[in-house]
C-alpha cells in the first residue's frame, strides 16, 4: 500500500502560495466588538433535530432519551460562559447532559445561567490557579458523583510581536490554555466514569504560521500533543480524548487579543479571504463538531482533531 503522506505534503505545499496573514500593530486605542466582517451562510440541520430545537422542552421518556446523544451524562464545560463554550453547554444540555460550565467572571458567569436556564450549573474558578480547579472538581463530584464529558474550552491570547513578548505574556498564556487544560484533565481524571470523553479546544494557529501570534499558537500546539499523550495514558480506561480545532469563528474571542481596532477588521478581512469558504465560522458549527466527539457518535475516534477551520489549514 502506499502511504498517505504525499497528499498531506501536497497539501501544505499548495497553502504557501495563499497570501500570508498578517497582524499590523497601529495605536488605535479601541477595540472593535466583531471582527467578522461577512455574515456566515445558512447551517444545514438533520430535518429531524431542526424541529426539535431544545430535546429537554419534550417529556422525557425512554424513546426520547434514546435520540438524545448525551441522555443522563455529566458534562463539564470550561470556558461555559461565552462564545464557542456556550453554545456548546447549550448543546450538550439539549441533548440530555446535565452541565456544568466554569468561567472566571462573575458577571459573564451569572448571564450565562439565567441565558442557558434549566439543567445548568455555573461554577466560577480561575483556572490558573489549581488549587480553584480542585475545588470547583470537588463541588461537581459531591452533586453528581462522577464526570462523562468534560469539555475543556476556556483559553485565551495576547497579540505581540516577537521584540514585545514579555515573560508574563508567556506565562499568562500557557498558565490558561495549557496547564488549566491539563490540571483540569488531571483534576477530573479519578472521576471519570468509563467509556467517558474528553474533548479539548486547539486551534488552527497550531498548524498555521501567523505574524503576532506566535505564543497562543504554541500553547495550542502542546494541547494538540497533549491529546495524543493522554490518549494512549487512558486509553486502557476506555476514556477517549480528542481536539476540535477551530478556524476563525466570530465569538469575542478576538476583541480580547489586545489588537488596536482598525487592525483587527484587516485582520478579519485577511482571514476571510484565506479561508477557502470565505467567511467565519460560527459557535454553532464548533459545537456541533465537539459534541460528536464528546458522544457515541465518535467510540472509535481518540488522540485525534476535528478540524472545523473552513478549510484554512488544510487547503
Ligand atoms: N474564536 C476563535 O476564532 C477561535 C479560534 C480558534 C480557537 N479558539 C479557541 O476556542 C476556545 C473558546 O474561545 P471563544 O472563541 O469561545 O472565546 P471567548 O468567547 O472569549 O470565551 C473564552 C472563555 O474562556 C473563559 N476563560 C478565560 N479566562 C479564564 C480563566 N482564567 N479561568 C476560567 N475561564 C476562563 C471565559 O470565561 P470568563 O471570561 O468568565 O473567564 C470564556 O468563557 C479558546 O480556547 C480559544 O483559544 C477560538
């Protein structure tokens, strides 16, 4: 049989001929509150769940748990409080998961659970810091005993240059997107039932080179590592752990990288045309693709990532 490889490198080949993306730092001293500047083309649903928009508004019953993908499970999504992780708690409460989200702000915390409602629980924990993991771990364990799914989501950036990079920028990042992601992992490990999942958020910045960008994009390379290791460490649990990388998709995510206004929007503009379906992604697609691999659905799928980028890293 012949390997694989040459269509993969054909691949890459091809994307270094796409224009380069690029970070302008100016002095705009606002932020802008969208960075997406096309509207995202209509989603195509299962004809059946399209219907059925919230499963847990139905009478629950034996047949209606059997379509729900996530009946009775106990899932944790970090990172609950905005953007992809919110729409993905809402997800995976309609599809019959009791959920808990963790967030940081109080304020985000609170808006989250009177938005998401019924089947929620909001914890707050700074995920940098351990010791707040332990105890928000504690919390989910003592109410419900075990854990199914847990979604670790939260991250963030800061946009530098390299000459700009400063230690605490370093820090800051892997502090959240790294070693919270793995103590979170590790904290909810001895809890976690058999056959559970654990999914994670990368990026496609682990897998393209962007100007500015280079220490968000290494902490989501070591996640992307990370998977494949603890793949194999709990594989012989049962346990499955996967990625869902995302492309750019429009959450406030981007308002939060320290880029000056009027950059951001080139930037967004820059992406758009890289992308070879020409335009952002939304939270809903990203959820979509986390909730495979947090059910059933994906049994046989481990140590991977779902790539749902548009096609920007891959063609
Ligand atoms: N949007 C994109 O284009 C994109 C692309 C690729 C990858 N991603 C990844 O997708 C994930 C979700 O991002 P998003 O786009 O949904 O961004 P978002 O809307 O900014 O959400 C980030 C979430 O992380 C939480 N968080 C931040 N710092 C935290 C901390 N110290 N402790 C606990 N929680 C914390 C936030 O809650 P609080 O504010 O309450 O702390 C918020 O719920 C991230 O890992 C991001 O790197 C996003």
């Amino acid at each position: 049989m012949p390997a694989q490889r040459p269509k993969h490198q054909s691949a890459r080949a091809a994307k270094k001929h796409h224009p380069r993306l690029q970070i302008v730092f100016l002095s705009h001293p606002q932020r802008s509150s969208h960075l997406s500047p096309s509207a995202p083309a209509p989603i195509v649903q299962s004809p059946r769940r399209e219907q059925i928009s919230d499963l847990r508004s139905l009478k629950p019953n034996t047949e209606l748990e059997h379509i729900m993908k996530l009946a009775n499970k106990i899932a944790l999504v970090t990172g609950g409080t905005s953007g992809i992780g919110l729409e993905a708690a809402k997800l995976f409460r309609n599809e019959g998961a009791k959920v808990i989200i963790i967030g940081s702000n109080a304020q985000r915390l609170k808006e989250a659970e009177q938005a998401l409602g019924e089947g929620i629980t909001a914890l707050r924990a700074d995920l940098r810091d351990p010791s707040q993991i332990d105890r928000a771990i504690a919390e989910v364990v003592e109410t419900h005993g075990r854990i199914d799914v847990v979604y670790a989501n939260a991250g963030a950036g800061k946009a530098a240059p390299l000459e700009a990079v400063t230690r605490e920028q370093i820090d800051e990042q892997f502090g959240l997107n790294f070693n919270g992601l793995f103590f979170t992992i590790q904290k909810a490990a001895p809890y976690l039932s058999n056959g559970a999942s654990i999914v994670v958020t990368t990026s496609f910045l682990n897998a393209v080179g962007t100007p500015g960008l280079s220490i968000l994009s290494a902490t989501k390379a070591a996640v992307r590592s990370l998977v494949r290791s603890l793949g194999a460490e709990l594989a012989p649990r049962g346990i499955r752990i996967n990625a869902v990388s995302p492309g750019p998709i429009d959450t406030p995510f981007a308002t939060k990288l320290g880029i000056p206004d009027a950059d951001l929007q080139k930037t967004g503009e820059a992406l758009t045309a890289a992308v070879p379906l020409k335009r952002f992604g939304t939270v809903a697609e990203v959820a979509k693709a986390a909730l495979f691999l947090a059910s059933d659905d994906s049994s046989f799928v481990t140590g991977t990532e779902v790539v749902v980028d548009g096609g920007l890293s891959q063609i």
